[in-house]
C-alpha cells in the first residue's frame, strides 16, 4: 500500500470472528478463531473477550500491542481500528464492549509513537451513546447502509446528525446500497441496472455531507470478490465513479468547512458546506430515486438558499457538471439578503455541485 501511495487504517478484528450465531447474523468465523478453545486458545465463547482480566482479553489485547509496536513507523498508517461492529459480537453489550475498546486504545497509545487517532465502529445507528461518547474513539466510524438504499440522503443526515451530537470527526467506514448480499432478494438493490447512479450519488453526497471522507463501498470496493457471479467485473464498474467528485475538490482546504444549513425548491435536495472563504454545494433531482434513479431534465430557475458563511458582500458562485468535477456549467454574481444567500440554479439533468467564494 505505501508503494502505491494508499494510506491505511489496520482493523485489528471484526464481528464475525466472535460470533457464533448468536444473534444469527449468517455469516460467522468463530469456529476457525485461534482464540477459541476448540482450536487450542482460551475463549470458551465470544463473550469471553469482553470481560475484564479474562485471559481471552489478557492475550487480545497483548497481541494488538506487539502489533503496533511492529508497525508504528509505517508512515502510511494514518488511525488504529480496534475493532469493527462491537455490538454484533455475541455477548458484548454496551457496557462490556466500550471497556473493552477503552482498554484496548490505552495500550495502544502507550506504545504508539506518534500517537495516531483510534477508533471503533458499531453496526447500525442511535445505540450505545455512551460508546460513541467515550474518548477512546477519537473519530466516530459509521456504516451507512439504509433500508430504503437512499444512500446518499443518508449518509448527509446521518454524518451531520452525529457530529452534532458527538462533537467528533466522522468517518463513513464502509457504506451500500443494501447491507443484504447481492445474491439475495434484499440485496438486489446493489446489482440494479442503474445503482451506479446511487453510488455517484452517495459519493457527491459525502463530500458535502461534512464526513472526512466520500467513498467507502463494502461490495463495489471488495467484498463482490467472493461472489463469482460478480468478481472482478462488479468491482471495475465503479472503480472510477469518485474520480469527478475528486476532481472537484482538488487542491481545496477543508479546515475550518462545517455543514451550512440550506433549504431549496421541492423538486431538488441535497446540501452544502463551507466556510467564510469557500461553500460547495451539490443538490440532485429530488425525484431520481431507487430503486430505477430516473432521470429527467431540471428546468432552470430551482432555488437553494443557505446561511451566510461570512460577512463578505459581493460572492460569485460557480456551477458545475458532477460527471466531470471540473466543467462549468455557467457562473453568476450574488449578493447576501441579510443573513442568507440564494442561489439560482441553471438547467440540469440528475445533478449539479457549485462553489461559492467572495469575490475579491
């Protein structure tokens, strides 16, 4: 990965090697677990892991240390995962899985020399409070996956909603269409003829949603690799679907961007962020949803009207074609009206991103 110029995130472990179907989740790795006592090591059960003093946690946690002893001068680790969907192992609860994450990040920041953030993820929203609160997790790690597959719309509320709420950096660590795998009923979403249009999408809506990042595919990005039907042509269908959201915002410096509330014409949404020297915005045809994402031409004149980012008086406002990240589509003057400022959007088909800066 270093060669490559890829920064990283270590997962030190994951739900499904410590649980043995208890909730019946349909997919568990415990019986091939080394730390279960039927391959030799000392855990009885998963649940074993989460209690303080166990030898299970004993060892775990040793582990993890010598691990990023091994590792910590790797430039190209950038945070510490301890561990992925706590609440899905079986026997963690609240409690027991935010101890158990809080001793794990201890050790690590003991023998980590640069210091670098950890965190852990839980699966699914609005639980264990307490957990996302406690300063072992540096940044929150969440994993979008709505039952309506209306990915993008939330991905935006549920970033903003937690940074509000946590008051910590948010990262969308893996995200879909469906959580469902693809070859079943539920999961047919995410092989839909037009889903690639979802996925942009989700893409264009991370990078206003105020995340720290806008793209993190659990299918497209891998995991389609064990479904033959789908390999390694799945995956390359959307291989290049950030590259025009990336485009967008090259060069761009994000310190001090916060979400800006907005509110625009009933056939459009989406949103907006920034600061008083630069707001983006992208907002989509409020119809083009799954699961056929239909798209149809948007007549000139819709209207999204944001706070002012800052005291400025005269702005310019530049609109751009998402399929590209760097055409622009037409370019316009605004003034403030008092503590507001509306932008007239030109016509467009699906969707359409603008920046938003004083003119100097």
């Amino acid at each position: 990965a270093a060669a490559q110029g890829i920064y990283v995130i270590p997962v030190f472990s994951t739900w499904y090697d410590w649980n043995n179907g208890t909730p019946d989740l349909g997919y568990s790795q415990w019986g091939s677990n080394a730390f279960n006592v039927a391959n030799g090591g000392a855990a009885a059960t998963p649940a074993d892991l989460f209690l303080a003093g166990s030898p299970t946690q004993t060892l775990w946690l040793a582990w993890v240390e010598k691990l990023v002893q091994r590792w910590q001068n790797r430039e190209n680790i950038i945070a510490w995962e301890i561990f992925s969907e706590v609440n899905l192992a079986t026997g963690s609860t609240e409690s027991t899985g935010t101890a158990f994450v809080e001793s794990a990040a201890a050790r690590i920041r003991a023998v980590d020399s640069r210091q670098r953030p950890t965190t852990a993820s839980l699966a699914g929203f609005d639980e264990w409070p307490g957990f996302l609160r406690n300063d072992a997790l540096d940044f929150l790690n969440i994993h979008p996956y709505p039952e309506t597959a209306q990915l993008d719309t939330f991905i935006i509320q549920k970033t903003r909603q937690y940074l509000t709420a946590y008051h910590k950096p948010v990262l969308i660590g893996e995200s879909g269409l469906s959580a469902a795998t693809p070859d079943s009923e539920a999961g047919q979403i995410t092989i839909a003829d037009h889903a690639s249009i979802g996925i942009s999408h989700a893409i264009w809506a991370g990078v206003v949603s105020g995340a720290m990042n806008g793209r993190a595919l659990w299918w497209e990005d891998g995991v389609a690799i064990y479904f033959p039907e789908l390999s390694f042509p799945f995956m390359a269908k959307n291989s290049q679907a950030e590259l025009a959201a990336s485009a967008f915002v090259q060069g761009m410096d994000f310190a001090g961007f916060a979400p800006l509330p907005t509110q625009s014409s009933a056939e459009i949404t989406g949103a907006a962020l920034g600061n008083e020297s630069m707001v983006i915005g992208w907002f989509r045809d409020a119809a083009c949803e799954p699961p056929d994402w239909n798209l149809r031409p948007i007549p000139a004149g819709q209207k999204v009207t944001l706070t002012r980012p800052g005291l400025a008086q005269d702005w310019q406002v530049d609109f751009y074609d998402p399929q590209t990240g760097t055409t622009i589509l037409s370019s316009a003057f605004v003034a403030p009206q008092g503590e507001t400022i509306t932008l007239t959007l030109p016509a467009f088909t699906d969707d359409i991103a603008f920046k938003l800066y004083p003119r100097e």
